[in-house]
C-alpha cells in the first residue's frame, strides 16, 4: 500500500503518499486510493480535516513517468484525484517537503491550506515533457499568481523555489525544513475544533464561485493532455527520463 491513512488527532485524517523508490511518483492505484480517502473523509463523521503529506522528506514527484508510457490510456488516472479534490466538502492542508512536481504542484491548487519547508523544489514540466497544463492550472494559476506569472511557470516548465511558490499563491507560508508537518497538523486540530458546519460553509462559499469553470478546465485539458501524452515528443520525453 503506497498511501497510508491514519488518524492522527481527533478529526484529523492523515494521507501519506509513500513510494520512495520512486519519489512518491503516483501510479492509478496510488490516485485511486487518495481520491477514496477524500470521499470518505466527507462521509465520515469522525473526520472534520484531511492532511496530505508525502514520505521521507519528498511531497511527490507527479505522475509515475513509467504509466505515461502507457499509450492506451488517454487522459490518465489523475483525474479521478483531481475531481475528489475539487468536489470535497471538508477541509484539505497540505504538508510539502523536498519536491512537488506536476500534479504535486497543481493539487495544491485544490488544497485549502498549503505550508512547504524552505528548500522545496517545485515544478510544473508538462511544456518539457511535450505535455500541456492539467489539474485545472491553466484556470487556477492565473487567478492566483497572475496571468504573467502563471504563463512563466506553466511555459518554460522551470524549477522554482517555496518563496516563489508563496508569492505566487500555491501555498500559504515557507516554514523551515521539515516543519510543514508539524504546522498542517495545527491548523488541522484548530480546524477540526471548529464549528463543523461553519468551516465547510466557509470552504463552500469560497470556492462556488469557481468550482464549475475548474470542472470544465479539468475536462478541457484533459482532452488535450490525452492527446499530447500520446505525442512522438512527449513519448521520446518520457523513455528519456526512464533510461537516464
Ligand atoms: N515517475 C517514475 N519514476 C520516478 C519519478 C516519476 N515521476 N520521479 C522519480 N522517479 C524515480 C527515478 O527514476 C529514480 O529511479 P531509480 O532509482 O530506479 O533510478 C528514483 O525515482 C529516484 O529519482 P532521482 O531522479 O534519482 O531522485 P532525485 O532526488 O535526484 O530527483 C526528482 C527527484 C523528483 C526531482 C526527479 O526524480 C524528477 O525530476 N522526477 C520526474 C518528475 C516529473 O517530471 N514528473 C512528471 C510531471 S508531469
């Protein structure tokens, strides 16, 4: 099992994704099991918060390289976390350290609270990998890091820093290197102490007003990422990094 689940504080649910061999790289059973986790923490109502988090100091390195190999599968398995991400109704933190790339990076989207340790690398390579934005990005990033900002990121596919992933909206605050853990957990039991009904209110009112245009993005780019994932270039890009 790649994602553990445990309740770590009274309605705290923690999600760890935990395949370090590969970085926490996410296969369909690893989006499967955490779009699953999500549901049920909505059904649930010992859980007021869910944490994601990854193992041994790496948030995740995105979509397991090796599945986008895969040229039967169109749009990928991501999308099921995606859409459990975007439809939930209780409140998601996100606890980042080392690396946070491709849906690593663009879950936090999604999430309500993020907080990474000051040496996260983040990265969104889908231009490099022959891919194009996915994850609602190409709708969410320029809302919250501006147009500019987000064309930069989501373009040239760089490397970027945690103070850059702070002042471009996709986490709250940088907090030292190895306390982002410890910080989601806070705010999750301050969470979870809260009126229940207020804060999934809250979340609701705040992202209603966006939530139809990311469904729709997600299925737009969906459609094209398939079909990009199955380019000679994006191919050639994955058995790159495969062989390296
Ligand atoms: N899919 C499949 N395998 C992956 C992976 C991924 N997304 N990310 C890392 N791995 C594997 C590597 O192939 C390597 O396997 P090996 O030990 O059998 O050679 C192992 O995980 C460790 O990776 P490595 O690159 O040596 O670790 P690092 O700490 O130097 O670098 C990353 C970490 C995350 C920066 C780097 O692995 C990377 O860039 N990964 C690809 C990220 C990516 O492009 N994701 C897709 C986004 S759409």
């Amino acid at each position: 099992m790649t994602i553990r689940t445990e309740t770590v504080h009274e309605g705290v649910r923690l999600l760890t994704m935990d395949r370090p061999h590969r970085r926490n790289a996410l296969d369909a059973a690893d989006y499967q099991a955490l779009a699953t986790a999500i549901d049920a923490a909505d059904d649930d109502p010992d859980v007021r918060v869910s944490v994601v988090t990854g193992a041994g100091g790496v948030f995740t390195s995105g979509n397991d390289i090796e599945n986008f190999q895969d040229r039967t599968e169109g749009v990928g398995a991501g999308m099921v976390l995606l859409r459990a991400l975007v439809c939930a109704r209780k409140p998601i933190i996100a606890a980042v350290e080392g690396f946070a790339i491709g849906i690593g990076t663009t879950m936090l989207l999604h999430c309500d609270f993020a907080f990474a340790g000051r040496a996260t690398r983040f990265r969104v390579p889908f231009v490099p990998l022959g891919l194009c934005p996915e994850g609602g990005s190409s709708y969410l990033l320029p809302q919250v890091a501006g147009l500019k900002r987000a064309t930069e990121l989501l373009m040239l596919g760089d490397e970027f820093d945690a103070d850059c992933a702070a002042e471009a909206g996709l986490i709250n605050r940088v907090v030292p290197d190895g306390d982002a853990l410890e910080v989601a957990l806070e705010r999750a039991a301050r969470l979870a102490a809260a009126p229940a009904e207020s804060v999934e209110l809250t979340k609701m009112l705040l992202r209603r007003p966006l939530r139809d245009a990311v469904l729709g993005t997600l299925d737009v780019e969906a459609v094209h990422f398939g079909r990009r994932r199955q380019s000679e270039e994006a191919q050639a890009a994955f058995a790159g990094f495969m062989r390296r």
